[in-house]
C-alpha cells in the first residue's frame, strides 16, 4: 500500500511540475497546473505494479473477502 500512494504522490508531482511550466510557457499557470495535476495522478495510477502472492496470503484473503461479503450482507438484509 506504501508503495501505490509513493507512485502516486510521485505522478502528481511529476504533473505538477509539468503543469507548471506548460503555464509559465502559455500564461495560464492555473489551468495548466491543474491539468498536470490530473495527468500526473493517471500516471501514478499505472506505474503500479502488480502485487505476488504466495498461496498462503491468497488463502487468507479469499477468507478475509468472504467473511466480510458475509458482513455487508447481513447488514443489507436487516433493513
């Protein structure tokens, strides 16, 4: 988890610093540090890496999934 919100914080960053200066250049610093901003969050979002699990962490989140599917469903049944 540390990991995704350090490449996103690394794509914002990056966007931002992008934006920045296509502002500077274009004189719109605002507009172009906000569209940097959001180009950067996408590409933060893509330089995640897949996650290995090994067989054991699987089995323990499949139960984890199951156990709190079992949660949401009683608790959507008693209205």
């Amino acid at each position: 988890m540390a990991s995704q919100s350090k490449n996103a914080g690394l794509g914002v960053a990056l966007g931002a610093a992008l934006g920045a200066v296509a502002g500077v250049l274009a004189g719109h610093i605002a507009i172009w540090l906000g569209i940097g901003i959001v180009i950067g969050m996408a590409l933060g979002a893509t330089f995640r890496r897949a996650e290995e699990r090994c067989p054991e962490c699987a089995v323990i989140h499949q139960k984890h999934e199951a156990r709190s599917g079992q949660v949401q469903s009683s608790l959507g049944s008693g209205r």
